[in-house]
C-alpha cells in the first residue's frame, strides 16, 4: 500500500524538517497548507516551492491552542479536505549545569506536546469521522529516555510518543493511520548549538524517510533512520545507575 | 468555556448514527439544567452556530448529527420532576429514557403506553420522532400520550403546549425531528398494569400473505402483534416468519401476582446460553453474514419456542417490548461498516403487493435484509408523522465499508416504490431519502413545516445533517 497525499497540513514547516517535508508534498502535486511562527521563514519557504504548487502560508504559533479548532476548520474548508497532518514544530534548550529554568521548560512542553495534542487531536476528530486519513507526529529518539542534558525537551518527546501511541491505540480501528517519527539527529537550526551530533542526517533526508513511513500505512512508530532503533534498544536497557553517569 | 465563544472552545466528539454506518464530527455540550441550556442556545444563537439536539443517539442515521456545528446532549437533564401514581401521569425532563421511565412506574404498576423496541431512547427523541411500538395499531404512537410539553425555542421563550393549547404548535413539535426548540418537559400518560408479564403466542406464518393475515385477524384483540419476516426465504415461502401476538394480563390472572411487577423481575437475563450478554455479539459477528443468516433465519423458523399446552408462555413486559437489548451492542456485528436500517411504510390498499414486491427486490439484486420486521399500524394527526392506515416492514442491511453502490441503488429502488404505493418515511430509521423524495411523500405538510419553523426559528439555529439533506431547513 502506498497512500498519495491530496491535501494537507504541515505544522511547523517555516524551517527544518517540517519545510522539507512541505516542500516534498507540494513536489508531489499536494495542496499545502504550512504553518509557521515566523512569517518571514514562512514566505521564504513558500517561495521555494515548485512553480504552481497549491500553497497556503499561516502565521501561526504553537502555543496558541485556543485558536486551533476554527483554524483547522477554516484550513480544511480553504484546502478542499484533508488527508494528512503532520506536526513538526518542535522546541529544544539545553540548559546549563545548574540552571533551572521553569519558562524555557513550559514553553518546550507548550510547543511540542500541547501544540501537538491540539492539532493532532483536531486531525483525529475530523479523520475518525471520514474514517481515513494520517496524522504524523515528530517526535524523538531523545524521548527513550530522561537525559540529564536536555531534561524538558526528554520529557515532552516522551510524552509526544505515548500520545500518538494514545491515539493510534484510539483511531487507527477507525482507519485512521498515525504514524509516530523518532529522528536522531537532524541538521536543523534546532540542532546548531549541540556539540555532539552521530549520524547526523540533512533535513530533506529526514523527510524522504518520514514521508515514506507515513505513505506505507498501518499507523508505524519509527525510527528516522531506521539504525536509531538498535541505538535505543540498548539506551532503553542501560541500568539506571549507569545510564545516570554518561553525559547524555 | 466562559469569555470564549462555543465554535472556539467547545470540545469535539465523533458522533454516529445507531445504524453505524454515518457519522461526523461536531461540537458537543451537555447542559445540565434548563438554565444552562438557555445560556447555551443563546451563545449559539449569537454565533449563528447551528445546534442539533441528540438523546441516546437511537436515531439509526443522521437525524442526530450536526456536521462541524453543534450538538446538544440532553441526557444531562434526566429528572423525573413529578409522579402521580394514582393517575399514572409522569413530568419528564427530556433526557429521561423509557428505561427510566419504567423502572421508576412498573412497580407501581404503570407501564409507557408505548414503546419501541428498545429502552434506551430518551423523551425528546420519543417526542421529536413520534416513535411507535408494537401496539401501534391500537394505541397510536407515542404523541398520542403526550398530555403536555414545554417547548424552548429559538428567541429563548418556553411555551407549554398540549392538545388543548396551541394544538397546531404542539402536533408539529412531535414528530418535529427537534427542529422547532427543544422539548424541556413531557408530560405522558402511562398505561395501568396489574402483572408484570404479558401472555404471548408465537404464531407460524409460511408466507407473507399469512402473516398479513394473521395480524388482521387479531388487530381488535391482541394488546401487541409483531412479525418477524425471513427475508431470504424465497419463492412460495417469500415473507415467510413468524407472528408473535400479546395480551395484558387481567387482575388476579397471572398466579405470580404484582410481585411481577418488581424491576428485579423485568430485568433482562445477564446471559445467553450460557454466554454473557455483553460478549454475545463477538459470537454472532463470525456468522453475521448472507450464508450465516439465511441458516439462521431457517432454524428460527422450523424450531419451536417452548410454550406451555395451550400454545402460550408467560413473558416479562421488558422481554417482549426490548428484544433489541438483549445483545448489547449488537449493532457491532455487522462490522466496521455499520448497517442501515430502511422502514417501509405503506397504506393497507397497496401493502401486500408492495412488500411482495421489496423482498422480491431484494432477492433479485442480491442484497437481502438480515432482520425483517413487521407491523400494523394506525393514522395520527401529528404533521410529519409518518404514522398511516398501513403498515411497516422494517429491513437491516450491512453496509458493505468498501463499494457500497448495491446497496444504494436499492435503497433509491426502495424510495420509489415507497413512493408510487403512497408511503410515507420515519426519519428515525432514515438516512438515505432525498429532500423532493420526502416532499412528494408529504405533500403540503412539509410546506406547512417549514412555514412554523420560519416562524419560530427564523435564524435556523436547529438543524441536523438529516434536515438539511431532507429540505427540511
């Protein structure tokens, strides 16, 4: 099976893997509809668009949940209908050593799971009653564990994962596939300030991968590339006073 | 949710129809008092936010469903606000089902006049779909017992109609598909009982000729008549089935005594042979297909029910009237697809050649009814009643989840037959008739509707995905 895509909303595409991903989809004759919070990322994006493509830019910010249910309406109507959505906005901080910074870790939690759960539960709604549709949700390999570097972007990437594995568990009965993306590391502006980065990917291949999951069906939870899964097999094994005193 | 507006912050929910086999997504709130619902409807109101008002969701299509707009769950208004056990006459906030109702009224031996084959409808749906029983031929539908009803409408006002006040008002609020206000308070009429158990006959009918005939010949006798038809029998058996026919019992007749009249009495048995009634519908999804239902049909047909020498048996009111709830769930054995259930209502003059006529259809096209069910029924006075001098046979089909064309083409071959034999459409059941379809059928009467529901909701806040595909708003 090979699903095409008509008719879609990418959240979080003025950068990074989300414009890769809206770009590939407007390659591919897909009514886009892009939403971002930089308007200036946004046009850039949009200009880079293949000629003709059918494209919808949204000033839009995450953290804004309220807005959400009229928004995804209104988008459903201009676009003509949906099939896929895919969540992409994401934030990250690293604190320092010693820093306990309760506003940077809110605003990961707001970005990459109250955004996510606002858009992808709308997303749910409208498929579970069509009985058809995608949503996929990036997440992380970082949510296998609680790491001590990045302790809120962990966090809200695990609990980014157990949502959609929530509500794949509640919609794909209803043919709705969900699809769940774990990433390593990515070239990304998100990434530009870690110092270690194994088996970095570019963004555009990251989205190749992550469309061809979403397009092979059966509500897949994978890993982007696929070698990250061995890599979090071992992480999610490590014993806890072990895994307590790498510098992960 | 307040300070915001209801199209903003109103939560979501996927609703579907009983038949399964339709949904949407739409806004939902569950107001809780009559004061909330105001507020609600007022809100609505101010944002031109359609609004569909939905019980139990017993509706077997789109009559409770409101696309993107907004639904309004009344079981959340499900008092009984007042009882009189000497005259059996209940006030009633809309949300409370039959199965409230009887549970509350039996033991002091009064039973719902009527009721349909299942518990858990609410008032408001009984109200707004007129809904009609097994003894339809004598008693008329449910409006026929509505003594009184508040009715809120659109311009928040709340008028009390009855037979006597604002009758034309009150016979298009029932059977008004809740498209007139909402319904706060019935006020009905229950029907005395001096046993908790009605003496029923299981009669064999070999065709549907019998069966008409067995019903005729019992319509000015029997408290209840209701066949079952086996719609895969075919050539000389077409319509073959059985007729089940019950009377009340007199005081003093059942030898149980009033002790029957006890809810522990009425309730339903928790299992079935043996199985659990909440898992029964995973035994029989396996079999619920053409083969497993022709052979079932069959086996219900030539295998006798036990009954006692004179060819009766004692049965608890609920048994009889809720056959539909002994499966909980039981619509889930058609599949992911769902069902869609098509009630052909006919006069008495054009009946037996038309149901001839739709089970030979069927047949032809390949597409056979797994449950045919049949009544006799009476005119009524309410404006889009769809209650006649006829009678109804009542067809299940699955509804295929890929490549349901078949089915469709049948069921518009259904409608046209319904229509050039004088038929009418119960929009409870309905979930395919087109809006010229349903206008020929009615006549004026629509008219007549739509030129009340002008009047009293000019703005249109009520609606349903079901009134707006029958030309109703």
């Amino acid at each position: 099976m090979s699903l095409r895509f008509r008719h879609a909303v990418v959240v979080g595409a003025s950068s990074g893997i989300g414009a890769s991903i809206a770009r590939m989809l407007a390659a591919d004759g897909c009514a886009v509809a892009l939403l971002g919070r930089r308007e200036a990322e946004l046009q850039r994006v949009v200009a880079s668009l293949p000629a003709g493509a059918r494209a919808i830019p949204v000033v839009h910010d995450v953290t804004d949940q309220t807005g959400v249910p009229l928004l995804f309406e209104r988008l459903v109507a201009d676009l003509g209908g949906l099939d896929l959505l895919v969540y992409a906005a994401g934030d990250m901080h690293v604190p320092e050593e010693g820093e306990y910074d309760f506003a940077r870790d809110r605003r990961q939690i707001e970005v990459n799971v109250l955004g996510a759960m606002a858009w992808t539960g709308a997303a749910a709604a409208h498929f579970e009653a069509r009985r058809s549709g995608t949503i996929v949700g990036v997440s992380s390999i970082a949510g296998v564990r609680g790491r001590r570097t990045m302790p809120a972007y962990t966090t809200s990437k695990a609990a980014l994962s157990a949502w959609l594995e929530a509500l794949r568990n509640r919609v794909s009965r209803h043919g709705v596939n969900v699809v769940t993306v774990k990433p390593g590391f990515v070239d990304t502006a998100m990434t530009t300030h870690l110092t270690k980065k194994p088996m970095m990917i570019s963004a555009d291949r990251a989205a190749s991968l992550i469309l061809a999951t979403a397009r092979r069906g059966g509500s897949p939870s994978a890993y982007i590339p696929a070698q990250w899964g061995l890599v979090a097999f071992v992480v999610r094994h490590l014993p806890s006073w072990l895994f307590r005193r790498l510098d992960l | 949710m307040a300070g915001s507006t209801l199209r903003a912050s109103a939560p979501w929910k996927v609703l579907d129809g009983f038949g399964a086999s339709v949904r949407s997504v739409s806004r939902f709130v569950r107001p809780e008092s009559p004061e909330a619902l105001a507020a609600v409807l007022a809100r609505a109101a101010a944002e031109s936010l359609p609004v569909v008002l939905r019980g139990s969701g017993r509706s077997y299509g789109d009559a409770s469903l409101n696309t993107g707009a907004l639904a309004i769950d009344m079981r959340g208004m499900s008092r009984i606000l007042a009882w009189d056990a000497e005259r059996g006459v209940a006030d009633l906030e809309s949300g409370v089902t039959i199965g409230d109702l009887w549970r509350h009224s039996l033991p002091q031996g009064w039973w719902p006049t009527v009721v349909p084959g299942t518990m858990h409808p609410t008032m408001g749906g009984c109200v707004a779909m007129n809904i009609h029983g097994k003894n339809c031929y004598r008693a008329g539908p449910f409006g026929d017992h509505v003594l009184e009803l508040d009715l809120l409408t659109a311009d928040g006002r709340t008028r009390t109609l009855s037979p006597q006040h604002e009758p034309e008002l009150f016979r298009a609020v029932i059977a008004g598909l809740g498209l007139l206000g909402v319904v706060t308070r019935v006020r009905v009429q229950l029907k005395r009982m001096h046993s908790g158990r009605l003496r029923v006959r299981p009669i064999q009918t070999p065709t549907l000729e019998a069966m008409f005939d067995a019903l005729a010949a019992r319509t000015s006798t029997a408290d209840y008549l209701v066949g079952w038809v086996d719609c895969f029998a075919s050539g000389a058996a077409l319509g073959r089935g059985l007729v089940h026919e019950a009377h009340h019992l007199a005081e003093g007749e059942d030898p149980l005594g009033a002790a029957t009249l006890a809810a522990s009495h009425q309730e339903l048995p928790g299992s079935i042979f043996g199985v659990p009634r909440s898992l029964v519908w995973r035994f029989l999804q396996p079999i619920t297909n053409d083969f497993g239902i022709r052979w079932l049909n069959h086996a219900k047909y030539v295998v006798p029910e036990p009954t006692d020498r004179d060819g009766t048996f004692l049965q608890s009111h609920t048994a009889f009237a809720f056959l539909l709830d002994y499966v909980p769930d039981w619509r889930r054995v058609y599949g992911p697809g769902g069902f869609l259930q098509y009630q052909i209502f006919l006069p008495d003059a054009t009946a037996r050649a038309g149901f001839r006529e739709a089970l030979q259809l069927c047949q032809r096209r390949g597409v056979v009814s797994y449950l045919g069910v049949f009544k006799r029924h009476r005119a009524d006075t309410f404006l889009l009643s769809h209650g006649l001098d006829g009678w109804s046979m009542a067809l299940d089909f699955p509804v295929p989840e890929h490549d349901a064309e078949r089915l469709w083409a049948l069921t518009r071959d259904l409608t046209q037959l319904v229509l050039e034999a004088g038929g009418t459409f119960y929009p409870a059941k309905d979930q395919v008739v087109d809006a010229a379809s349903f206008a020929r059928a009615f006549g004026d009467r629509v008219t007549r509707f739509k030129a009340i529901k002008q009047q009293l909701d000019p703005a249109g806040v009520f609606a349903s995905d079901q009134a707006r595909r029958l030309g109703l708003v």
